[in-house]
C-alpha cells in the first residue's frame, strides 16, 4: 500500500511536472514567435536606415561636387554687388553734377533776364 501511494504520488509528481514542461514550452513557442515578429521588424527599420543612408551619401556626394560652384557663384556675386555700389556711387555723383549744372544755367538765365530787364529799363523803344 505504501508503494502503490509514493507510485501515485510520484506519478502525479511527474504528471504535474510533465504539465509544466508543456507550459513552458507554450510560453517559449509564444516568446519565440514574438522575438521572430520584433527580429522582423528591426530587419526592416534596417533596411530602411540602409536605403536612408544610402540616399544621404548619394546627397552629400552632390553637394560635394556643387560646393566648388557656389564658392565661385558666391565670388561672382560679391563682385557684382561691389559693380552695383560703384554704379550707384557714379550716378549719384552724376546727379549731383547735373543738379550743380542746372542750378548754374538757371542762375545764368537769371542774371541775364535782369541785365535784359536794366537794358531795356534803360532804353525805353
């Protein structure tokens, strides 16, 4: 009797051990299966960072290659902002000079319209 209990006991032991095993197993199934979909999935982002950093190259590659352009576009601007000073300076001084010249013909016409007016002042017809 005693050995029919510890062969009961001990078939109920690796019973309930043998239902463990099978949790354990389920939950390792259901771990694996997660670990797959999250393995997946970073071997997406992967390939995405890889297209991502492929384009960037690509970019930096032309920007390289355009560097030496906007250097000499940004020279070439510096030199046509300089032209357009001198020009603006040339025509305000220009302005200036023309004003100066009016401003003498004008004084001029004055001068002679009094002459003109004492002459005739003078030498009534």
């Amino acid at each position: 009797m005693e050995i029919e209990k510890k062969q009961k006991d001990l078939t109920s032991q690796v019973e309930e051990g043998i239902s463990k095993l099978h949790t354990t197993e389920d939950n390792l199934k259901t771990m694996t299966q997660d670990w797959e979909g999250r393995v997946k999935e970073l071997n997406a982002k992967e390939s995405q960072l890889r297209t991502a950093t492929t384009a960037m190259n690509e970019y930096k590659t032309k920007m390289d290659k355009c560097e030496p352009q906007v250097d000499t576009l940004t020279k070439e601007l510096a030199k046509v902002k300089d032209l357009v000073a001198s020009h603006q300076k040339a025509v305000a001084d220009l302005e200036e000079k023309k004003n100066s010249v009016v401003k003498g013909m004008q004084d001029e016409i004055l001068a002679l319209k009094e002459k003109c007016s004492k002459q005739d002042g003078e030498n009534p017809q």
